[in-house]
C-alpha cells in the first residue's frame, strides 16, 4: 500500500513479534523510513523472532543492544534491539531520529502469563509505555498510534463490543494494564496535545504467529496425536482476524492523525475527546464458535482432533465479537479473509517453517 508522504520516519515497536513483523513487511518498499524496536525476550521461542527478523532481512549475528542493523532487504529499515523500559536509550533515539509517526505493538501479551508473572506486564506495558508517552513528549510526533486489546472488555456482556461502552471491568491484568494504557494515553493527548490512536485487536492469527495463540497450539498438537483443551467445553467464540486485514487497517490509522472530537461526536464518550484521541476496534466483526475454527483446522491438516473438554478458564471471557463500524466508516476498513483461508495460510507457513 503506497504511503501518502514517501519521506516520512516511522518507529514501529515490537518488530521481532507476530503485528509488528508483519507491519514491517508490508510497508518495506512503500517509501517510508522504518526503525523498528524489539527487546527480543524469551517469553516464547526466540528462534521464531530472529527467524521473523531475518524475513525482513536483519540477520541474528549482526543484533547488539541499542545497535541498529540495516535491513538487508531496504536500507530504509534499521532494526534495533532495546527494551522500552530503557528510558534513557529510548529518549535519545528520539532526539537522534525525529519520528513522524509511531506505532507501538511491543507489550507483555497473554492473560494465563499475567497469572504467574504479573511484573512482566507492570514493567512492559506499564513502565514501557511510559516511555514511549515520554518520548513523544519531548520529541513530538505526528501520530502515535498504540496496540489495545478486546480484552478490555473484560465482563462486559452487550455484543457486539463497542468502543463506545465503559470497559472498567477487566478479567485479567493483562486487560487492565492496556485499560491503563488507554487511560495514560489519553491523558498525554490532552496535556502535550499528542494525536494518538488506540486500537483494540481482536483474536490476530495468520502465518508467523505466536505460539501461545489456539491456532497453533492446535495444529502442532494435532499433527503430534495430542490432545488438545478445548475450554469451556468448547462454547467458546472468537472475533478470529487474519493478520493482513489487521495490518490493513494500521496502516489507514496511523496515516490519518487523530483529531479532537467534532461537532456531533459528544466529548464525553469513550470513543473520543476534546483532546486528539481516538479509540478503536479492530476485528473482523464475524464470530467464530470455536468447534468451528477446530473443524477448520482439522479439514486442512487432513486429521481429526482429540479432545479434552474443560471448563472455562480464569481471566476468560466466552465470547468476543468486533463493532468496527468507526473503523469502517472513518477509514474504509474491510477485513475479508475467510477463517478457512486463514487457517489454509497459516498451516501452509507452519509445515514449511517446522519442514512437516
């Protein structure tokens, strides 16, 4: 997709993960000037990191902490190892770089994780975020834009979830430390006047995806005759979204800055405010019972599933389902990739990648 100013600079962080990696690729050869950021941890499979990074043409022997490595692939993508909690690095590549536009992906994801490590999600999307608020304070940016989460929504029950109910009763840490995210975002916008965008991500699968989402628990349990735990006895159902759609609507954002709400847009909704901030989904807006996304994957690997059925987990909700109707109507945005599609396209990348 072509970039509407070729000479812009943008930081996209988290560029070793699953959004981040893709966002890379596809706005490699569009014009733009890319840093991106990651810390690389070892929260699952560093291999599948380095092996994202070498797609986009960094290669793993060249990474050093808070030493940029030009992409093989552009010269206009430098990588940079560095943790957001490093305040003092992150400001002065600020100050070096003079970003246009920020996309901020990098975060402690998962809600089982929070169980057991809640400080890593104090520290990375807490403390880290921080950083980046900071950082765009004294280095003013055209745009940040910032990855939320549909589990924001937490107990919410009204479906489909809207950008425009309260979300103040998050199931889990991971939710509540993006609810403050949204919180500590809008306060930066109307202090220092930053146009920032939140989006809330629904369900994100495709190729190079992380290996703690369903999707990929389930086929390399299935290709390995393993038993697979479908929760809450499998009356679960998800807002699945196939990456390229979610990559689709990023772009858009982040190529429009956000802008104080208008004349028939109440300042008083989550949604908007007098400041420059906007909030919103990001989904597919079709939910899919999840027996249906296990038959699909199921269909495609040419092998059935065994099954465990338990209950439904802590920290989880039963169903998510996406009003995308802003997005839709601001930005045009249309997701489109079938969840039998999807799956085809993910266990086509993961028998190639594990060579199955």
């Amino acid at each position: 997709m072509p970039s509407k100013n070729p000479v812009k600079k943008i930081l996209v962080t988290g560029t070793a993960g699953f959004i981040g990696f893709h966002l890379v690729k596809s706005l490699l050869g569009t014009g733009y000037e890319i840093v991106g950021l990651d810390n690389i941890n070892d929260y699952y499979d560093v291999d599948l990191k380095y092996a994202r990074l070498s797609e986009t043409g960094i290669p793993s022997g060249k990474i050093g902490y808070n030493k940029p490595v030009t992409s093989g692939i552009s010269d206009k993508y430098r990588f940079i190892k560095m943790d957001l909690e490093d305040k003092e690095n992150l400001l002065a590549l600020f100050g070096q770089e003079k970003f246009d536009l920020v996309v901020n992906l990098a975060a402690q994801a998962g809600v089982r994780y929070s169980f057991s490590h809640p400080d890593a999600y104090i520290g990375s999307n807490i403390t880290g975020f921080l950083n980046i608020l900071e950082a765009c304070r004294y280095h003013p940016v055209e745009h940040l834009v910032f990855a939320s989460t549909s589990s924001v929504y937490g107990l919410n029950e009204h479906m489909p979830f809207s950008v425009h109910q309260n979300v103040d009763h998050p199931a889990s840490l991971y939710a509540a430390s993006k609810k403050s995210n949204e919180l500590m975002a809008h306060s930066y916008s109307h202090l220092f006047r930053i146009p920032v965008t939140g989006l809330r991500f629904f369900t994100v699968y495709g190729p190079w995806g992380r290996p703690d989402m369903a999707l990929y628990i389930f086929t390399k349990s299935i290709l390995s005759g393993q038993a697979i735990n479908v929760h809450n006895e499998g009356r679960m159902e998800r807002d699945f979204t196939y990456v390229d759609d979610i990559v689709q609507g990023v772009i858009r954002v982040m190529e429009s800055p956000a802008q104080p709400a208008g004349k028939d847009e109440s300042p008083q909704d989550p949604a908007f405010s007098t400041a420059p901030y906007r909030l919103y989904n990001i989904g597919n807006s079709k939910p899919v019972k999840l027996m249906d996304f296990i038959r699909a994957i199921e269909k495609e690997l040419g092998q059935k599933a065994e099954m465990n059925l338990i209950h439904i987990q802590p920290g989880e909700v039963e169903k998510t389902w996406a009003d995308v109707s802003d997005l839709a109507r601001h930005f045009s945005y249309s997701p489109g990739t079938p969840i039998h599609d999807g799956v085809k396209k993910f266990i086509g990348w993961y028998r190639d990648y594990y060579r199955i």
